[in-house]
C-alpha cells in the first residue's frame, strides 16, 4: 500500500470518527506512530493538526448556521472551557468566535492539501486532477467497449444451447421482482439516497415500499434539483465518503454519476416498455436527440 492510499483511507477514516482523536489508527490497524509519519509526509501536516483543523472548521460552521451557545460548540468540539475554545479559534479564524459570527463568510481554513470539513458531518478530499464532462463521457464509452468485449470473450465458452436460449429478465444484484413502481421508485431514490450520501446523511429505503406516484413526484421535485447542482460544482475526481454505505466508502464523483446513470439506463428501460405496454407510447427515452438538441 503507497502512502497516498494510507492517506485516503485515513481520511475515511477520519471522517467516520471525528470526535475520537485515536479511532482512525485503529480502524486502519496501524499503529498511531505509523499512521502520523505517513499522513505528515503525504499531508503536509500532522494528522492531530489536520484534525483539530478540522473540527474548527465544523464549530465555524456551527457558529454560522446555527444559534447554539460558545460552550456547546467549544464542549462539541474536545475543549473543556469556552476560554480554551477561543483561544484556539482566535488562532485559527483571526477573530473570537463571537465576532467572528456576525461578519465570517467561509468556515474553511487554509490547509496545505485540501482537505476540508464538508457539511454536514464529513470530509471533503480534493481531487487529484479536474476532470472535464468530455472525459467522464469518453470513460463511460470506454467502460462500454470493454464491458462488451468481456461479454463477448466470456460467451465463446458457452454451447449453442445456451447462446440462443431465451433470455427471461435477469439482472444480477439489483431489483428483484420489479415492477413499474417499484423501478420508478428506485430511479428517484437513487438520486436522493446519493444526495444523502454526498451530505453524510442516512437514507430511508422504507419509502420506497409501495410508495405512491404523488410521493415519487414530490421527492423528484426536491432530489432531481440537489443532485443535478451536485454534478455541476464538482471535480469528477473529487471524493467523498459514502455514510449510506455499511461500512462507509469513498468514492470519486466521477465514478457516482457513471454508477448512476448504468443501473438507471436498465430501470429505465424497463420502464419504458412497460409504458409502451401499457399504451403510452409518446415517450422517446433515446438519449441521442436529448444530447444533438442540447448541443
């Protein structure tokens, strides 16, 4: 393992546990001399003092968004004394908390390798390198063509008899005995359960359960805007921790959208016929014309 894989996996670990100053040694099952040598040299700062940045940058975030009192906040954030906290957040922001709130815009702190806080309990890792909309689509087709040629070498081993077998619906790992509802549901869900995932927030799968139309509207209505605005502020390379997963993971924004829009070309596939089905049949779901009008 190189030591920038050390380090990502201390930032995932870091943003699993914020409040414990020694769980992330633990969770990588090194020793905390080991991991601080290799997160000094990659990060350029101690990781106590990547932390403690960190957690700042949290109260910062705190003190502007919310109307909680200095002690709460200072006590959130590991210092016994509301003089302690100001002290140290004098040191870090330039200003006593209290001032700093009415005029702060910005909770972020300069930081030697962009590692930030990210609302509203994560960590944000900054990506290696920008990566344009043009790559992310070449690297889908890419994704494409090499998914095609292993179905091809892998289906030179199969007899005829199973070659020319019909084929009955069968999507490995995802959607069992789906139905209209249940894909339209999921293709909502999965925007709204990777906007939780984007904020560190939970999901509830449960609303998906026989959940109306109306519902499915409302939430589109609210899930659709958040991760379109997503998508359109971030590097593709750009990570995140995914909290809705058990354990959590990181994840690149890149690899999120090219996640999404795979297992939703499958459901909406499905959907679509089952509308066609079902006499509706003035939908056009070919992406080809949406992609020649915009440009």
């Amino acid at each position: 393992m190189t030591p920038n894989d050390t380090f990502v996996r201390f930032v995932d670990a870091l943003a699993d546990s914020l409040d414990d100053p020694t769980g992330y040694a633990e969770r990588l099952h090194m020793s905390r001399f080991h991991v601080d040598r290799i997160v000094s040299a990659v990060a350029g700062e101690p990781p106590g003092v990547l932390r403690r940045r960190i957690l700042l940058e949290r109260a910062a975030h705190r003190l502007l968004t919310t109307g909680d009192e200095l002690l709460t906040v200072a006590i959130d954030t590991g210092y016994s004394s509301h003089e302690a906290f100001t002290r140290a957040f004098q040191r870090a922001f330039g200003a006593p908390p209290s001032v700093w709130r009415r005029v702060a815009t910005s909770f972020w702190l300069d930081a030697p390798n962009g590692v930030h806080f990210k609302p509203p309990g994560g960590v944000r890792f900054p990506a290696r390198r920008k990566v344009s909309e043009m790559e992310l689509l070449q690297r889908m087709v890419e994704h494409h063509v090499w998914l095609v040629g292993e179905m091809v070498d892998r289906a030179a081993a199969l007899p005829d008899e199973i070659l020319d077998r019909r084929i009955e619906l069968s999507v490995a790992g995802i959607d069992d005995d789906p139905t209209p509802r249940s894909l339209l549901s999921r293709l909502v869900g999965q925007l709204a359960m990777w906007n939780a995932a984007v904020d560190n927030r939970t999901y509830d799968f449960d609303v998906e359960r026989d959940e109306a139309v109306a519902s499915m509207r409302t939430r589109l209505d609210v899930a659709a805007p958040e991760f379109l605005a997503t998508i359109r502020s971030v590097d593709y390379d750009e990570t995140f921790v995914d909290a809705v997963c058990d354990p959590p993971e990181v994840f690149t924004y890149g690899g999120m959208v090219a996640h999404v829009l795979t297992f939703a070309a499958h459901r909406r596939i499905l959907v679509h016929g089952a509308l066609e089905d079902a006499g509706i049949t003035d939908l056009n779901g070919d992406p080809m014309r949406w992609v020649a009008d915009a440009a």
